[in-house]
C-alpha cells in the first residue's frame, strides 16, 4: 500500500496534486485515507493552495471550509 502522507519532491503530497489538477473526487479519497487523529488542517489548506493557482476555486473554498458536506 503506497505511503500517501509521504511528500513528493517540492514538498507536495498526493493531495495538492489532485487538488491542483481539479480532482475533486480524488482530494476526498485521499484525505479519507489518513489515520484518524491526524491534523488535516495544514494539509487541507496546502492543497486549497494548490487548487486555488490553477483556478478550482470551488474545490479551494471545500477545502478551507474543513470539507463539511
């Protein structure tokens, strides 16, 4: 099983590469794959980043919003 939380080169994950690429479906599956306990606010908030430069920013507005709905 691939080791999501392990960040890519320039510091990205997983989840800022579907973010960025507008993968909205994708963001929700790898953020579901995180251990419970784990802080998902700096992740969230990097990929909403991510999302935000290529234009998704609806999928920027889900993330920031603690991902509610």
């Amino acid at each position: 099983m691939a080791q999501i939380s392990l960040r890519q080169r320039h510091w990205r994950t997983a989840v800022d590469g579907a973010a960025e690429c507008g993968r909205f479906d994708m963001v929700q599956l790898l953020l579901n794959a995180y251990p419970e306990g784990v802080d998902l606010e700096p992740i969230r908030w990097q990929a909403a980043d991510y999302a935000e430069k290529k234009g998704h920013i609806e999928l920027a507005k889900w993330l920031r919003g603690g991902c509610a709905g």
